[in-house]
C-alpha cells in the first residue's frame, strides 16, 4: 500500500512534467499537441542510439533532449504557421488534426526504423529504504531530476524575464504586445521548451523501466488527462494533477488491476470536465 | 427542437443539388451503389481481392457514420475504431457467451456503442469547450478500450484475439454474399444520410457548423444536436463493428478495431473525399483501398504516408475531392451552354 502511495508519488511527478509541456503550448499557442508522446519517445531513441554509438550517458542525453526541442521548433516554423492564421473554433481543430498528422507520421518513422529499439538507463546501486519502503536508486534519480527541473520551472516562471513574459502572453496576448512582448517568439520558444521536457520524461522513465515505440500514444494521451485534470494552461495545476493521478493509477493498478487504470484515469478526466472545466487546480473563470 | 418556426422549409441551401425530387435525392446513391455492385464480376475468383473490397466498403461505412459526427458537427471523435469495437466484442460475447440470438446481440451492442458515444459527446459539449475536450476524451477512451481488450483476456481473448460462433451458419462467411451485406450496409448508410441531410436536423447541422453563435440565437439547440449526432454515428459504427465480427474468417482480435488500423484511415478516407458530403465517403475509401493495394510492398510505410496526406489535406485541400469535382463539373456544364 505505502510502496504503491509511494510509485505513485515517483511516477506522478513525471505525469506532471509530460502535463506541462502540453499545458504550455495550448496556453500559448491555442494547439493541443496530440504529438506530444511520440516526440517524446523520439527523443529517447535519439538517446539510444546515441548510446549505442558509444557516446557517454550525459552528452547522450543532452543530444536527445536537443533532437526533441528542434523538432518541436521546426513544428512551430513550418507546420504551424497556416495554423496561426486562423482564429477561434477552426484554429484548435487545425492544430489538433495537424498535430495527429505529426504524431502519425512519428509512429510511422519509429515503427518502421526501430520497432524494437528502446531506452532503458541502468542506474546502479542497492535500493535505499525511504519511510521503510526500499526505493530503486533509478526511480530516485528520475524523482529527483524532475523536482529539480519542476522547481527550476517555477522559478524560472516567476523571476525572469523571459518566463514572466511567456505568463504575460497566456494571460493577456495583446496586453503582453502593449508592454513590448512579441508573442511569436515566446511562443517559439515554448515549442522548443516542450519538446526538450517530453524528451527529458522519457528519459527519466527510462530510468525505471524501458521506453520504445509502444508508449508513444499512452504518453500522449496521459499528458492530455493531466493537463485536462490540472486546467488547461496552468503550470502548477499540471504538477499537483500528476502526483493526484500518479498516485490514482497505482493504487488503482494496485487493487484492480492495470487494464482498468486508463479508464479510471479517463474516468477523472470526465469527471472533472464535467464538475470544473478549468481544471481542478485552474482559476475558473 | 424546441422550437418549431413552421413555415420554414428545410431549404438546401449548401446542398449541391438545387432540386428537391427523388432522383435528384437518392440519384447519386443508386449510382454509387450499382457500381459498387459490379465488383466482384471482376474480383469473385480471388479470395484476397474479395477481402480487399470487402474491407473497402466496411471502410465506406465506417467513414459515413463518422462523417455523421464530424461532417456534420464537427466533433473530432477520435475512437471510430474503439465504438466499432465495442459493437464487434460486445455482440461476439452477447452471443457466445450470454446466448443471444445474434440479431438481438448486434442490435444490443450497436445501442451500447451508441450510448457510449452519446456520453462522450454529453461530457465535452456540456461547458461549450467541445473541439478541445471531444479530442482529449476520446482518445482516453480509445487507449482505455484496448487496454480493456488486452487485460480482459477471459472476454475477448486478450492478445490473440477470439474466434467468434455466432454467424458461422450464416451466409456472412462466405466471400461474395458477405460483400453484397457489406454493401447493403453501406447503402442503407447512405440513404440515412441523405434523409438526415434533407431533415430539419440536417438543416441544424449545417447551422451550426457555418455559425455556432448564430445558429444559437436563432433557436437552433446546438448542444442537442451534437449529442444526437454523436448518438447516432456511434450506434452506425457498433452495428457495423458488430457485422464485421460475424463475418469472414469470424475473428476479432485488438488489432481489429485498433486505432492505428481504423481511425487513421478513416479520418484520411473523409478529408480525401470530402468532409460533409454524401459521397465523400465513398469515393475516399475507395480511393485509399486503391492506394493501399498498390503500395502493398511499402506496408511498413503506411501510417507515415497517412499522417503527411493528413497534414497536406487539411493545410492545402482542406475541403476534399467531392466539392472539388462537382466545381468542375459545373464549370464544364457552364462552358457548354
């Protein structure tokens, strides 16, 4: 029971991280990214092969995280551009369809090239006994990068410029104008932080279990829920809503068993759309 | 509706054909149909390319009930495959295992699905943030639905998937009467449509997808009307998933009614052929069967293909080959006078 509080815990940290990214782009930009998995594990694979062509556990990273983030920056210059153009109901259904389109044709390239090829980090050591529950040293290393970079999120949210800026332009786009921000570029720039932080949780779930082509679209979709649950738009919210569901999908995998917990986490989703559509940790308007 | 304003007709006025008679209304129907009925003169020696067809004008279905839904409404269901499912599973165990006569289990599943999609529709629209929601909770649904297929084993056979009794006495496994079912299916699919077009409820649709705000103010229930088109395209798809599981090889795996394998297609089939039309459908999942049999050696390649089409369609030819060919022909009539 408390080892299952505490995988929910681990693994809602990085539901949260997934849920930010997404978060981010829709607040932005007005686009759902329905790719958002799939660049993820793009990501990953970069790592791998990375990896395998002898380059160090680090700078293997780095590069993946790298692959991601120009992705997701050519997606913004290129594909999303006829999407900009358009206004209101028609903008969000031509970013959502474009981005499935991406998504598809990420599937298609991973399926095709490496079907078989996955990330999975080794981290060595004993497990350490955390409130008497022995803990793996990867889940604990992947806890602890995504606390570090959650909380370099939110510093970097409310004390810099440039991330002040990017709250100004999801709150107030033509107010952000007035004060000399140029949305298009704080909008580039979220599409690249994205990318670089769908990668960086595939990396971290690599670090507890393998990652490949099949968990492309869980991914996606347990990001959407998460940003669904923790309000669209809202950083903090997507944080809070992984750990809850985090916790929801072990317990619940736990007790029932792992086919039900996409339908009890579909279920919150429902349930909060329905009871809050701001999300239950958003401001509802 | 609530309310009734009498005296107005249901007036075409996006429709393609000015006239309002029978041929000019069922016309295109019995048109498409016959072709389509021609078919296996050609194909009736070769097992696979009856298969082929088959599945083309199982396709054909699927994309008019989705058309219902997104043609008309606009609501982005992504679970096509995952409602064909529960028609196709649902009326397998119905049958098999509660006992059911098959036409009551189809019938049973097919409203299952239909309910399902109605909720579905019902959570999304209930706060007016439908385009974004439907999106998201759909595909929860799809992932929860193979999850669901993969984890309940003992139902439906899990990874291997599950022979299904029910129809093995029945014309549906043999090859050429099953493809005049199919299309039987298709036509009867067609004719809904088309009397959903030319009704007050087709007049709603096409109200509320020009100006959702201006339909509103002129009475037109818009909320009531997705959830009705939500009800009734997903009820379409059960009942075709439910077909499908009785006939044939009578199968059903989770590759079946998998997301990669029908609601890619089928969202390509539509934008290719043409979002809202009657025969957009047809002629989309006509031409995608086609692609795919002539690419048959590039299999691997399929989902790629299918996203950059995706992509090309809905930046470039957002309005598909239907609009784009009765244009044309009308230019040529013109040119002819």
């Amino acid at each position: 029971m408390i080892s299952a509080l505490m995988d929910g815990v681990v693994l809602g940290l990085q539901y949260g991280l997934l849920g930010v990214g997404l978060t981010l782009i829709y607040g932005l930009a007005g686009v759902i990214n329905l790719a958002h998995g799939q660049v993820a594990v793009m990501g990953a694979i970069v790592v791998s092969l990375a990896m395998e062509a002898d380059v160090p556990a680090v700078p293997a990273i780095l590069i993946g995280l790298a692959a991601a983030a120009v992705f997701m920056l050519l997606v913004d210059a290129t594909l999303m551009r006829a999407v900009y153009r358009q206004e209101g109901e028609s903008r969000i259904l031509l970013g959502l369809l474009i981005m499935l389109g991406v998504g598809f044709v990420i599937d298609g390239v991973l399926e095709w090239r490496y079907p078989i090829q996955q990330l999975g980090l080794r981290i060595g050591g004993e497990p350490i006994p955390i409130l008497g529950v022995p803990m793996s040293t990867g889940s604990l290393l992947a806890t602890a990068v995504t606390v570090v970079i959650g909380l370099v999120l939110v510093v970097f949210f409310r004390s810099t410029a440039l991330g002040r800026g990017v709250r100004s332009v999801i709150q107030d786009e033509q107010g952000a104008m007035l004060v000399g921000i140029d949305p298009a570029r704080v909008r580039t720039f979220v599409f690249g932080l994205s990318g670089l932080l769908a990668a960086l949780v595939a990396v971290t779930r690599a670090m507890t279990g393998p990652v490949g082509v099949s968990s492309t679209i869980s991914f996606t979709i347990l990001a959407l829920i998460v940003a669904v649950v923790g309000g669209l738009g809202s950083v903090s919210g997507a944080f809070a809503a992984g750990v809850l569901l985090g916790v929801v999908d072990r317990l619940s995998s736990f007790y029932i068993g792992t086919y039900v917990t996409t339908i009890i986490l579909l279920l919150c989703a429902a349930i909060t759309i329905v009871a809050r559509p701001a999300g239950l940790f958003g401001r509802s308007h | 509706m609530a309310t009734s304003t009498g005296t107005s007709k249901p007036a075409d006025s996006a429709g393609l054909i000015a006239v309002n008679g029978p041929v000019e209304t069922f016309g295109p129907i019995v048109v498409a149909v016959a072709l389509l009925a021609l078919l296996p003169l050609w194909f009736s020696d070769s097992g696979s390319m009856m298969g082929v067809i088959t599945e083309g004008v199982v396709f054909g279905s699927y994309v008019i009930a989705f058309n219902i839904i997104f043609g008309s409404t606009g609501q982005l269901f992504l679970c096509i495959g995952a409602l064909a499912g529960l028609g196709g599973f649902g009326s397998a165990i119905l049958a098999d295992r509660v006992d059911l006569p098959m036409i009551v289990a189809m019938v049973v599943a097919a409203a299952m699905a239909g309910l399902v999609g109605g909720v579905l529709s019902w959570v999304s629209v209930k706060r007016g943030l439908d385009t974004i929601f439907i999106g998201i909770v759909t595909l929860a649904f799809s992932l929860s639905f193979e999850n669901f297929v993969l984890g309940r084993r003992d139902l439906t056979g899990g990874e291997t998937g599950t022979f299904v009794d029910a129809g093995s006495d029945t014309v549906l496994r043999d090859r050429v009467p099953s493809y005049y079912v199919f299309l039987a299916l298709l036509a009867v699919f067609l004719v809904l449509f088309r009397l959903l077009q030319r009704s007050r409820i087709g007049w709603a649709f096409r109200a509320l997808r020009d100006d959702q705000l201006a339909a509103e103010l002129s009475g037109v229930d818009v909320a009531w009307h997705r959830i009705f088109a939500g009800v009734v395209g997903s009820t379409m798809l059960g009942f075709t998933g439910a077909l499908v599981a009785h006939s044939g090889r009578g199968f059903v795996g989770p590759s079946t009614f998998a997301f990669g394998e029908v609601d890619v297609r089928v969202l390509v089939m539509l934008a290719l052929g043409g979002i809202g039309t009657l025969l957009g459908p047809v002629l989309g999942s006509a031409l995608i069967t086609m692609i795919d049999e002539l690419l048959i050696d590039y299999a691997q390649l399929r989902l790629v293909f299918y996203g950059v089409i995706l992509i090309a369609l809905f930046l470039r030819f957002r309005h598909g080959l239907i609009p784009a060919l009765t244009g044309f022909a009308r230019r040529l009539l013109r040119r002819s006078d």
